[in-house]
C-alpha cells in the first residue's frame, strides 16, 4: 500500500487526541492524560518519519502528494477543498512539528506534573499540533487561513493558560489582537487573489499567476505585500514584534513549540510557499530582506539588555526570525528553510534548558539572580551549551554554523543581495554571539546565588528531549555543508524540487572562504569579550551601566526600542479614549430627543387645561381675534 | 399542507400550553418538535433544490398551499417554499426549539409559565409564517403576528426596565412596519391599475413596471422596515434596550432569528420586486453596512453590562449582512446566507450563556465577573466556541459567511471591503472581553454547582454542533439557497439597462 495515503492521519492524531482530552480530560488521571497527549503526537512523528524515509527513497510522482478529502463549499465553481498537499517543503516542516512536538510534549509531561490545568494543557497543545500541521499540509490558501488562525488561537489560549494573573490574559490578549492585524491584511490578500483568479489553490495561482501578471505588475505587488503583513504579523517581525516578548508569560514548554520552533516561522512557510509572487514583485522581495535585517538587529540589541531568561530567548527567536526573512527577501529559499529547522532544534532545546532552570530555581527568570548552575546541573549545562554554541554559530562543531553561514553568504553573493544586507546580517551575528554567552556565562558560571529547589535533572522525561535536541544543535548541519567545502547538500537538493536555487552572482563563490574566515573571527572575539566582561571583570559593566548613557541605553533596549510605549499613543490610547468617549451611543440620545420632545409638548399642553373658565375664555377671545386678523388684513 | 401544518401546529401548541400551565413546557418541546421534524423531512427528501427555470422569475416552490382569504382583495392566504425559506424554517424550529430547554431552568418563567410558553410559540409561529408566506399582505400579517409576543415576553418576563425596552422596540418596529403597510398599498394600487388585476401575491407582483421614481419610494418603505428590524445603522437605538431586558428564551429568538427576518425580507422581496431601485440605493446601504460594523463594533468594546456587549456585537455582524446583500455579488449573496444561519447560532449561544450567567448571579455586569473558569470550566470552554465564532475563527460557521460576503464585496468596492475587514480586528478585541472578563482573572465570589446542567449541557451541544458543521461543511447551507441566490443575481443584473449605467455604480465607482 502507498504509505502516502495515510497522510491525513498525521493532523488525525493530534486531532483526536485534543477531543478526547477536552470531552473527558476533567475525569482522566494525569497518567492517562500524559500518554493520550504524548501519545498523538509520537504516532503522528512516527507516520511522519515513515513517510519521509519513503518521501527520500521513493518520491512520488512530481515531488508531491496530494490528497483531497472533502470539498469545503462550492460557490459558483469558486471551491476551496478540505486537501493535503505534501512536498519537500511541507515535509521538512511537518517533521520539524511533529518530531520536535513530540520532544516537547514528553517533556511537558514532567514540567508540567503537579498543574490543575494538566488536561487542558495537553489539549491545547495538541490543538495547536494539529492546527500548525493544517498550516503546513493545506492545499489552497483558505485551509491554510483555517490553520493560520488556530495556531493563533492556541497560542492565545496557552499564553493565557494560568489563567488567574491579569498579566498573563493581558499578554494572550496582545498576541492575538497584534497578529490579528497581520491576519486581516493577509486574508485581504486572500480577497485579491480570490478576485484574480477565482481560486485559491496555492499550486494554480502559483502556475497561473506569472502569465497574469509581468514582474513589477500592480497586482502581484499588493499581493506578495498583503500576503507579508500577514507573515509579519505571525513571526513577530517589523513592525509587528511587540507581542512575542510579553508572550513568555506561558509556560516554557509551550514557548518552546510554539514562539520558538514551529507557529513563529509560519510566515517564513507562507513566504516560502508563494515565493512566486515574491519573484514578482522584486520591491516587496527587497522589503523582506530590509525587515529581517532590521528585525535582526533591533532584536539582537534588546536581547543584550534583558534580565528574564526567557525574554533573552525571545528576542533572540525574533532576531533569528529575521535572518530567515533575510534570506527570504534576497531568494535564498532554501537556505531560509534550512536555518527554520536548525533554530527549531537549537531554540526550543534553549527553552527547554531555561525551563529546567527556572524549575530549579524555583520560578526565579532573573538570570542575575542565578548563577554556577554548571555544576549541579551538568547535563542541563552541556546541552544547553551546545545548543547556544549553534546559536552562536561556533564554526564547525556546530548545526548553527551551516545555517545562519549560508544566509550570510547568500545576503552578500545572491544577485538579490547586497554589501549592507550582509553587513547587518555580520553586525547581528556578533551581536548574536554577545548575548548568547552573556546568558550562559551569567546562568552557569560564577559563583551559585540561589540554592537549588527540586533538580529536574532526575527527571528522565526532561532530560532525553534536552539530550536529543542537544546532538542535533550539532549534527543537524551535516546535510547542507557549504559550498566551498564540497558539493554535499541534500538538503537545498531536496527543496529545489519545489522552490527555485538561489542565483548568485558571478564569481562569488570563491569569496566564500574569506566571510567564513570572518565570521569564525568575529565569533570568537565575542566569546572571549563576554567572558571578560562576564565572569572576569563583571565590575566593567557594572561601571559602564551607571553612566548616564549606559543606563539611556540599557533603558531603550531593555524596552524594545520603545515600540510598546509608541504603539501605546498611536493606537491604543486612542481606541481606548474612543470607545470611552462615546459609551451610551449618541445616536440614542437623539431618538430619547426626539421622545422628550414630545412629552414636553405634551406636558406643556395638558398644562392648558387647568379648568379655569377666565382661561378658557381668554383663549377663546385670543382665538377669534387671530382669526378675524386674518380674515380682516391678510 | 405539511405548511399549513407547521403553522397550526405552533398556534393550537400555544393555545393548549396556556390552559394546561403545568404541562406547557411538555407542550411546547412536542409542538416544536414535531415541526422541526416535518420540516427536516421536507428538507432532507429535498437534497439537491429545484434548478431555477430562466422562462420566469417565480422559483420552483418545494412545498405550496394556497386558500382563499380575502377574494375580493386578491389577497390569499399563500405559503410556499422553496430551499432559503426551508433553511430558514429549520432555523427558526431548531432555535425554537432550543429556545424552549433554555427556559427550562430560567427562574422569570417559573410566573405565568403557561402564558409564557403560548408567547413563545406564536412567537416562533410568525416567523415561521414570515418565512413561508408568499402572499405580501400576509407576508405583513405574520410581519406584525412576531411584534405582539415578543412585546409581551419582555414587558412581562423581562429585566428591571422592561417597561421602557418593549415600548422603544414597539415603537420602532411598529412605525416602520407602517411604511411598509404603505409601500405593499401602493404596489398592490399602482400594479392593479396597470394590469386591471388587483392581487397580493407574490408571483403576480414580481416583474413589475413600476416607474423608476415611485419605485424608488416603493423600496424605501420596504427598507426602512428591515433596517430597523435587523437592525442597521442608524436604526440600532432599539436594540441594546430590548436584547438586554429580553428574558433569555426571548432574546435568542429576537436577535438570532427576528433579525434574518429582515435580511430574508430584503433577499426575497425588497431586491426581487425593485431592482434597479436597489442598486441605485447600494452604495448608500454598503456605507451604512460598513459603518454598523465599525459602530457596533466600538460601541461592544466599550460596554461593561455583557448582554450589552453581546446586543451590539450583534449589531456589528448585521452590518455585514447589509453589505453582503448591496453588494450583489453571489459570493456575497451565498455569505449572508450563511451568515444568517451562523449567526444565529452562535448569538443564540451567547445570548443562553449570559442567560444562565444571569441565572447564577442575578446581574449581568461584567465588573462582577471574574475568574468563573475555576467554577465552571464546561460552561468556559462552551463559552470560548461561541466567542471565537463571533471574531470569525476559521472552522465555525461565521469565519465561512464573513469570508463570502467580504470577497464577494471586495470584487466591486475594494475600499469598502477594506473597511469592513477593520471590523475582524475589533470583533476580536471586544470579543475577548467576554471571555477574559468573566472566565478568567481572579474570582471575585465562590460558586457552588454552578456548571451546566444536563439540559443545559445538551441544548450548548446542539449549538456547537451546528455552528462547526457550519464550519466546516457549509455545502448543505450553500447548495440549498443557490437556486434562489443565482436568480436573484440574475434578476439584479438583467434589469441593468444603459440609463442604469450612469446613474448607478458598478466596478470601483464609489470613489471615483
């Protein structure tokens, strides 16, 4: 049997286990509860490994599989299907969800031992694994809309998962309105492309979509730009950003999968997935590329000035978020899809690792308050080392390296890239590298300033995910070596059965010893300067805090470049003052008007009768005199 | 005479539910039933509608009774069907019926619970008729039949300002009821006195050849009548009044089933009978759609009493259906339908749960909220479908009809579109509101056994069912209205004539 026809079991299962857990999950013991949650997810890694295996060995016809389940609707031939569509690119992203899902899940199992809401936990989490797998898998942009929204209602509703601290609702609340910004110019996007084509099938608008529209055409531009601010919106990029930060209110499992691995990436997916109308509409490339780099860097230094543990990571993930815009916006696709799945590895086993951290330090985020956890926590240390060693990109030794190198080099040799492309991406990558190990030298180094509550270490659950994601912050490389070296990619090989190799321009490639040389440099300059400035002299930071500047600085980047406090003047405030301004509707006061009116003239007549004859009388004597006036003289 | 039935079925109900009080309950559930069970029947045996003939404009009718009434008038009494109407009667049965269980446990109906239950048969007797009848002045009878029970559920079993919420809703239904009167009169004199036969039905008024100026009139009686009645903006002042003073059972028939009485009123007559009068009115009723979802919208988010809340977000969609209709454009024609159903569904839901929070609380003030999900998490995560069904979450039924009805819309006027989209982000912003705001944060008291009750339970499981089948399998919906959706389409651009062209917009017009 063609394995292939099982592929709509692998959203079946996380599927099903969010029903069972959300109709009886009240009534199951936690056990039950952790293998029907751990459990979906495993059998939907497994049919996905199985598959991919068979995907590698024996590709189907085309590079792609498609199966249709049912027809959504039909509106006058305009019919979007319920349909899966797996290529090389939906299979390197379903492996990712499902496999590094499957990690988090059992992890979860442990972290999150002990919580009232065990059952809700999981069947969120597995909503959200089968809705990023529609995501992924969907044939036509209306099921892939479907999926787009419920991802970001998972991640509303785990943000907010500890229900009982206003904060926490305040921070779901944030995500879900400021990606829904984003969504709302994407599904206008969808209106066009629904007006243009009459469909909305990825495959045929990608087809038809270069006869419609020459490169540069109206039409394509305010697509491929709709269709960005969604991307934006969902992968926390310029201007949109704002929300992943205050999103580390959930717990770290959760940030894990969700705002680092797999639902943050989803724009660059849907970038990946209609890269046609990107080659299109050369000026809206070139945008993504700009948004990443600035992303990258705006990101990179606010991460320099956090405190939290995980908001450190969060900035790190919208920073590294960028580097695959980057890519994006100067063609490198595949090069974009290859760091989408180093990250996933190397940040979601940073997150896991700083869970287990703040487990032990009991909640405690402050990474100043932490401190020589080297020692108790061994196996913590060294994969969380690793797995900052990628992100860092230690030449080499680690998966990180292969990844964010090829970016580089593609953002100076692509004929989409250029000098200061690459220049920010460098700048960023060093900046990368400073905090990176400022968060491990500060965690895990120095002198232990919290004695250690409950070491999870014990915890076999946590610790295989923390051990496999941790080899594979360093092997995960292995399958795209740069060009110089030798001509071993399978990787770019597999994907360019679907998304289109990156021109460069000529004479490139031989340059590419000399970035490298560069970056390794670079890479270990930082190292040793934040180890001075960490663990050697850390009064030099100190020092330099307490000037006026330093304390400006730290101030600005520690808030994000401000973005929270300029949103709040330009749009929330006056929202807010709108619906205030006007809370009993104005447009009822003129009806009341208009009924006050009239009791008033009714009021004011019945006061004429008084019963007063004289009155009377005297009406009556005013009344004929008005008549014969008028009689007399008009 | 399965119609005829139907009908009869909900009056002799009510009138047996009033003189035997202790059953009424009993009473009511079996009449609805009942009928909900002839008119699945009659859907079900229907599953592929009645292709439309281009020789007439009349639609292939699935089920037809027609008695005299008044000769002399040429009135009579006239039901018919065709796949809108019945998908419009299985609605309003289902909801009905729904409607029923809810008030089970409502403590206001535990007084005169026999009346009660006659008001809320006949109630759902004149919608059913409104749906069904193809005669216009009976079309006008079960117009007015819905006001009186619906006047007398919320003046009778309503909240504390019951008295001023049913006599606004009475005056504002009732005075633009009038112009409607009026509007009927003059067709029925004007189309008399062109073909010398003076009749009421509907098939003999479609096609007429009203002057282009009185037509015009004509439509604005019909209009004003609806837009009060759904109600648009600025016609809406009735509303937060009486949707919060309703008793529950009340209000879900008000604002899930009166209001599709409007859009259903402008689908089947309004635009039929005054084509070129319509389009010539569209771009002013796009704008006034627009502006009621962005108004109501605003006015949701600013509340802080939730069936307020929930009474102008109901507001806000309407104002979708208004855009979908003038837009007339079938995607858009096929998302109000749509809409009408999913909205339904989903406002009843909300409607029940502040029914039942009321139940528990005496109040609906959302600053007494807080914290519920610790209490009742079957009633939060009931509560959640609802709410993501009302900020349009794709795979509920709203996310389909709000997609439809604005790309449909965005085919002629891209700005408007635009605009209307707005209303996405701020449904989801006031829409949160009900959730965070009484299901999550702090609690404020202790609630014992305060979960769903089993009927409660089941009445909350056959709403989700329906608005995720909504969701995710629309076909059924679809199929049965597009019979009636094509011709209305094609009726509207037949009649364009080269006079239309400069006096009326298509394309981009609005703003250029």
């Amino acid at each position: 049997m063609d394995v292939f026809h099982l592929l709509w079991l692998v959203p079946t299962f996380p599927l099903a286990g969010f029903l069972i857990l959300a109709l009886f999950g009240m009534k199951m013991p936690s056990r039950a509860i952790a293998w029907t949650g751990t459990l979906s997810i495993g059998l939907a890694a497994l049919l996905t490994l199985w598959m991919g295996l068979h995907f590698l060995t024996q590709p189907p016809d085309g590079h792609h599989y498609r199966q249709v389940l049912w027809t959504w609707f039909d509106v006058n031939g305009f019919a979007p299907t319920i349909a899966l569509y797996l290529d090389p690119l939906s299979l390197v992203y379903i492996f990712v969800i499902t496999f590094v899902g499957f990690l988090i899940h059992l992890y979860s199992t442990a972290f999150m031992r002990g919580d009232e809401g065990y059952a809700r936990f999981f069947a969120f989490m597995n909503l959200f694994v089968f809705s990023m797998l529609v995501l992924v898998l969907a044939d036509n942009l209306l099921l892939l809309y479907l999926g787009w929204e419920g991802v970001g209602l998972c991640s509303f509703l785990l943000i907010g998962f500890w229900y009982r601290d206003p904060a926490n609702g305040y921070a779901a609340r944030k995500a879900f309105i400021v990606t829904r910004i984003g969504d709302t110019a994407f599904i206008i996007g969808l209106f066009l492309l629904v007006k243009q084509f009459h469909t909305l099938n990825i495959q045929d608008i990608l087809m038809q979509a270069p006869g419609v529209w020459a490169v540069g055409a109206t039409g394509a531009f305010w697509a491929a730009l709709l269709l960005l601010g969604g991307a934006v919106g969902k992968s926390a990029q310029l201007p949109l950003q704002t929300w992943l930060p205050d999103a580390m209110a959930g717990p770290t499992p959760v940030s894990a999968l969700i705002h680092a691995a797999t639902m943050v990436t989803a724009g660059v997916y849907l970038i990946a997935r209609t890269h046609v109308l990107y080659s299109l509409s050369p000026a809206v490339q070139s945008l993504v590329a700009i948004i990443g780099v600035l992303t990258l860097l705006i990101a990179g230094f606010s991460a320099l000035a956090q405190h939290d543990l995980k908001r450190i990571l969060a900035y790190s993930t919208i920073s590294q978020i960028g580097y695959m815009f980057l890519a994006l916006g100067v063609g490198a696709w595949t090069a974009a899809v290859f760091h989408f799945m180093i990250h996933a590895f190397f940040k979601a086993l940073l997150f896991l690792g700083a869970g287990a951290v703040i487990m032990a330090m009991e909640e405690e985020h402050d990474i100043f308050k932490m401190g020589g956890l080297r020692k108790k926590m061994p196996m913590t240390y060294w994969t969380f080392l690793a797995a900052s060693g990628a992100l860092a990109a230690i030449p080499l030794i680690t998966a990180g390296f292969y990844s964010k190198d090829l970016i580089l080099f593609d953002a100076l040799a692509s004929t989409q890239g250029s000098v200061y492309l690459w220049l920010g991406g460098f700048v960023g990558a060093f900046i990368t590298v400073l905090y990176t190990f400022r968060m491990v030298f500060v965690t895990f180094y120095g002198e232990q300033k919290k004695p250690i509550a409950h070491n999870p270490e014990h915890e076999r659950a946590m610790m295989i995910p923390l051990v496999v994601l941790g080899v594979l912050s360093i092997v995960g490389g292995w399958v795209e070596l740069p060009h110089a070296w030798a001509h071993f990619t399978p990787f770019s090989h597999l994907l360019e059965t679907t998304l289109p190799a990156t021109t460069l321009k000529p004479g490139m490639e031989s340059n590419e010893w000399w970035l490298q040389l560069l970056t390794a440099v670079i890479v270990f300059i930082g190292i040793y300067l934040t180890w001075v400035a960490y663990v050697k002299k850390p009064a030099m930071v100190t020092a330099w805090r307490e000037t006026a500047f330093g304390r400006a600085c730290h101030q600005f980047f520690y808030k994000g470049w401000m973005f929270d406090q300029l949103y709040d003047v330009l749009f929330v405030k006056p929202v807010v003052w709108l619906s205030r301004i006007d809370e009993h509707d104005f447009i009822d006061y003129l009806y009341e008007g208009f009924g006050r009116l009239n009791a008033w003239i009714h009021a004011g007549f019945s006061r004429t009768q008084s019963g007063y004859l004289r009155w009377y009388l005297l009406c009556i004597a005013f009344g004929l005199l008005f008549i014969f006036s008028l009689i007399l003289f008009v | 005479m399965t119609l005829t039935w139907i009908l009869l079925i909900l009056l002799i109900g009510g009138v047996l539910a009033w003189i035997f009080s202790g059953w009424s309950r009993w009473i009511a559930t079996l009449a609805v039933l009942i009928d909900l069970i002839l008119a699945l029947q009659l859907w079900l045996t229907h599953p592929i509608m009645p292709i439309p003939q281009h020789t007439g404009m009349v639609p292939n009718w699935i089920a037809e009774t027609q008695y005299h009434w008044i000769p002399l008038l040429g009135a009579s009494f006239h039901l018919a069907v065709d796949g809108f109407s019945l998908l419009m009667l299985v609605l309003t049965l289902f909801i009905g019926l729904l409607c029923v269980w809810i008030s089970w446990h409502d403590p206001v109906t535990r007084e005169n619970t026999g009346f009660f239950h006659f008001h809320l048969l006949w109630l759902i007797a004149g919608i059913a008729g409104v749906f069904m009848a193809m005669d216009l002045l009976l079309f006008y009878f079960f117009w007015e039949l819905m006001l009186i029970p619906m006047f007398f559920l919320i003046s009778v079993w309503g909240g504390p300002q019951r008295k001023k919420a049913s006599l606004k809703f009475f005056l504002f239904t009732q005075f633009s009821g009038l112009f409607m009167l009026i509007a009927i009169l003059a067709l029925y004199l004007l189309h008399g006195q062109q073909t010398g036969q003076y009749s009421f039905d509907y098939a003999d008024l479609l096609g007429n050849t009203v002057s282009r100026a009185m037509a015009g009139w004509l439509l604005a009686g019909f209009l004003l009548a609806f837009l009060v009645k759904l109600p648009a903006f600025p016609f809406h002042s009735w509303l937060p009044d009486a949707y919060t003073q309703s008793p529950t059972g009340g209000v879900a028939l008000l604002a899930g089933l009166m209001s599709k009485t409007a859009a259903y009123g402008m689908l089947r007559f309004a635009l039929p009978l005054f084509p070129e009068a319509a389009r010539q009115f569209a771009p002013v009723m796009v704008v006034l759609g627009v502006a009621g979802i962005l108004y109501g919208a605003k006015l949701a988010y600013a509340q802080t009493d939730l069936k307020r809340l929930i009474a102008f977000s109901s507001f806000s969609h309407m104002g979708f259906i208004l855009l979908g209709i003038f837009s007339m454009q079938e995607l858009a024609y096929q998302g109000v339908v749509v809409e009408m159903v999913a909205h339904a569904i989903s406002i009843t839901g909300l409607f029940f749960i502040a029914g039942m929070l009321q139940a528990r609380l005496q109040t609906t003030g959302l600053d007494a909220m807080g914290g519920f999900w610790e209490y009742m998490p079957r009633m939060g995560g009931v509560t959640m479908v609802f709410v993501m069904a009302t900020l349009g979450l794709p795979g509920l039924g709203n996310f389909i009809a709000e997609f439809l009805i604005l790309s449909g819309t965005y085919q002629v006027h891209i700005l408007w579109a635009v605009l209307a989209s707005l209303g996405l982000i701020a449904s989801m912003i006031y829409a949160l509101v009900i959730l965070q705001r009484v299901f999550h944060g702090k609690s404020r008291q202790s609630l014992s056994q305060a979960d769903l009750k089993p009927l409660e339970g089941l009445v909350m499981a056959c709403l989700i069912a329906a608005i995720v089948w909504v969701g995710i399998y629309p076909q059924n919906v679809i199929r049965s209205v597009q019979p009636v959706v094509q011709q209305l389409k094609q009726v509207v651009d037949h009649r364009q004539t080269a006079v239309d062209q400069h006096l009326t917009w298509n394309g981009y017009t609005l703003l250029k």
